[in-house]
C-alpha cells in the first residue's frame, strides 16, 4: 500500500474522530476544543488558525475535513445560508453553483412556500440555474415541523456502498463478465483471482495490506471472520461487531474498495524552472525547491509583490483516457485572476493530461494577467512537452518561472481537475472562482504573505 493510501485513511479517520466530538458536543474534549478554537462560533463556520499546539493539529485538521463532508438536512430551512452553506445533496459541489448577483434571500427557509412544507418552485427557477434548481427541488422537506440538522454526508456514501457491497451490485469486473461487458473476470491488480467483491475489498493483497495496517490504529473484528461464508458474507461478519467495529470495518472496506478502483497520478517532487526569454534556469529552480520542500506548512504559498502563481494540475483515469485539468491564477493577495477547468478526452497518460493544463494556463495568463511575471506551480513530472509549447506562449509574457510544487500545495487546482473530469465540462471564470472552488481558495489564503 502507498502512502497516499495511508494518509487518506488516516484523513478519514480524523474526520470521523471530529464528527463524534460534534455528535458529543458535551464531552470535555469537545469543550476544551471549543473554548480554544471557536468559543464564539459554530464549528463548521470556524477559520482554524496554525498556531495550535501539535497535540491538537491533527484533531483540527480532522475538523477542517469535517468541514468539507458536512451537510445541511433541511428541516425548516431557517438555520441555513443559501448561498453558503453546504445543503445539496449532490456529488459535484454540496453548495449552491449560481452566482448571488442582487439577489436579497439568504435563509433557505425564504425558499419554501407559505406553508414551509414545499418548495417555491417558481422562485427556484427564477433564482437559481437549473442544475441548482433541479437538485434542490429534489430535496424532501418534512412533513412534520423539524429543524434543520448537520449531518455528516461522507457517512451517506459509505452507507451507499454498505448496500451496494452487501447485494453484491458492484461494478466489480466479475459483475461485469457476467454481463458480459468484460472478456474475463480476472483481478487486474494481482492477476490471481476472478474479480468478485468479496476479492476486491478482502483478499486481494491491495486490500489485505490496508487492512493490516489499520489493525494499528483501529480496532477491526479478528481476521479469521473476514471468512468468505457465502452471500451474506458481510452481514456474518457485522453480526457480533461492536458499533465501533461496525462502524471501522465498513469504512475499511469503503476505503479498500476505492483503492482497488482509483487509478490515480501522483508524483513527487522535482523542480525546472524558465524565463520566458527561453533561458533554462535549472539551478536556481532547485534551489527554490529545496525551500519549498522544507515548509512544514505544506500550504499554496502567496507570490512575492508584483507576481502571479498560475496553479495547474490534472486528474487522469488511465482506463478510460478521460482527464480533466484545472489553471488558477492568483496574485500577491491571493486574489483570483481567472479559473478555468477542461474536460479532455482520449488522453494517453496523466503527464499529457497535466501538460495540456500548463499550456492551456499559459495562454489564458498570456490573454488576461498584465502583470510582468507568471510562476506556475504544477505536479508533473514531464514537462518536456510543455517547455517547447510554453516557449512560445511566454513570448508574450515578460518573464516565467516554473516550479512544481507538492501536491498539497496545489490542492485547488488537484480538486477541481478531478470535478471537470467527472463532471466532463469546460469553462473560464475571469477575475472569480466557480462556487464549489472558493471555500478552498479562501482555506489557502488565510496563510499571510511569504
Ligand atoms: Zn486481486
């Protein structure tokens, strides 16, 4: 198992320790937290600084994430923000995607008619664009008067895959053989074994591995139960769990399970850096490298005064060639310049997929930042390819220095790659960001000045 595996299980994890100090809002951690980090707010609406002591960086990193898997149930629709606050169930964005312009409403109660137990239809499609709408018309309002509730929308999908798992109707290549969409059933991770569920998030060694690793912080049912019993497989071995248990194993096998399917890119780092003069400066790249790689923070640093960073990244599935690509441009203030993300198509390789998001960035900057200097930072590691193009490009620009940066340092441009992806759509936001990108937009730019 990689370590990407490792610290995105350990992210959910964390995330699931912070979600029960909000279900147990009484406990003495979650006052102690409360009276250190929030004692004015509400958790969810909370900025958490840096300066916490290493004994709670991991809890509020927990909490950040939090932050990202929570949702509004609407009840009464009195407690939620329309235009802020995480409410629509959906897998693209949990927020509104229309732009507020003029418009005045902001409770979502404001939404619903005189009675409060339906929408206003009318104002939905006047108010919102109809993705929006249509997703928001498909929220249940209650029967019976009730408030409105966070809950934790991570918990719906693993209770997705719970069933999908137990009915064994996932799209394992076994499924799919019988139906005849696959030549064979045979796992393409080991090679060894007809691709059923139970393999895929049991006993194939990708799954093994993460489950021995997380017997170290979790405590899972003993391994002779995760016993192949027979179609009801998953119920035998949730039958005698504690809650706890239950709760782990599920997202274990939630975690395997994705694992066994995310064909994924990531890269470590290594630096290059050109002036738009065409003169490769490799040396002082590395050096600059060197500084980037020794911050702890491990956040998008500010360009200096003066300065542009261009923020590129690609999300790539090998299997079906599609790849979507993200540019930011943002200045000394963190202010944006443009966003824009692209769907492609037929890509051969995630270097490709990232190398079309560079020079799609440098164009774009070259046609709208007036400002001298345009630094990208970007994950790949080829840029061969993007040298050649962007020499070309950067004649317009008065000066460029390219510098890959870690992966948690381009966090905005990773996560709406994967969206343009899933999502196949294109688009050029000038001087903003789409709705479901400025949450993380702001969460970088809290870090002051470099
Ligand atoms: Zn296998």
């Amino acid at each position: 198992m990689g370590f990407k595996d490792l610290r995105l299980f350990n992210q959910a994890l964390l995330a699931m320790q912070a979600w029960r100090l909000m279900e147990y809002p009484d406990s003495l951690c979650a006052h102690l937290l409360k009276a250190r980090y929030y004692p004015r707010g509400c958790l969810v609406d909370t900025s958490f600084c840096s300066n916490a002591s290493s004994t709670w960086q991991s809890i509020l990193h927990g909490l950040e994430l939090l932050k990202q898997g929570v949702i509004w149930r609407i009840g009464d629709g009195r407690k939620v923000r329309i235009w802020r606050d995480p409410w629509i169930p959906r897998e693209l964005s949990l927020r509104v995607t229309t732009t507020k312009g003029r418009q005045r409403s902001k409770w979502v109660a404001e939404l619903l008619d005189a009675n409060g137990r339906q929408w206003d239809f009318n104002k939905l499609i006047a108010m919102f664009n109809p993705a929006d709408a249509d997703a928001i018309a498909r929220i249940k309002i209650p029967t019976h008067a009730s408030e409105d509730v966070l809950a934790w929308h991570f918990d719906r999908t693993v209770k997705i895959f719970a069933w999908k798992l137990s009915k064994d109707i996932l799209p394992t290549k076994n499924n799919k053989f019988k139906r005849k969409l696959e030549a064979d059933g045979t796992c393409d991770l080991c090679g060894l074994a007809s691709e059923t569920s139970f393999h895929a998030v049991v006993t194939c060694q990708q799954a093994y591995n993460l489950r021995q690793a997380m017997r170290e912080h979790w405590e899972l049912p003993a391994e002779h139960r995760f016993a192949p019993s027979g179609p009801d497989w998953l119920l035998v071995l949730l039958d005698g769990c504690t809650s706890e248990q239950k709760e782990n194993t599920l997202l274990m096998l939630w975690r395997a399970w994705l694992m066994h399917n995310n064909i994924t890119h990531e890269s470590g780092p290594t630096g290059l850096e050109f002036n738009g003069k065409g003169k490769m400066q490799i040396g002082s790249a590395q050096s600059g490298l060197r500084k980037e790689a020794s911050n702890p923070r491990e956040t998008w640093s500010h360009p200096s005064d003066g300065w542009i960073k261009l923020n590129v990244d690609a999300s790539f599935v090998d299997a079906t060639g599609c790849a979507g690509t993200m540019m930011v441009a943002r200045d000394s203030e963190g202010r944006v310049k443009f966003t824009a993300w692209r769907a492609l198509f037929n890509c051969a390789s995630a270097a490709e997929a990232e190398a079309h998001a560079c020079v799609e960035g440098l164009r774009l900057a070259s046609q709208w930042c007036h400002h001298p200097i345009i630094r990208i930072g970007l994950c790949s590691s080829e840029l061969g390819f993007i040298i050649a193009e962007g020499k070309e490009l950067s004649q317009l620009l008065l000066e460029l220095k390219i510098v890959k940066v870690k992966r948690d340092c381009n966090k905005v441009a990773h996560e709406l790659a994967a969206l343009a992806r899933r999502n196949t759509h294109s688009a050029v936001w000038l001087g903003q960001a789409p709705a479901c990108a400025i949450d993380i937009i702001n969460a970088d730019c809290i870090q002051p000045p470099a």
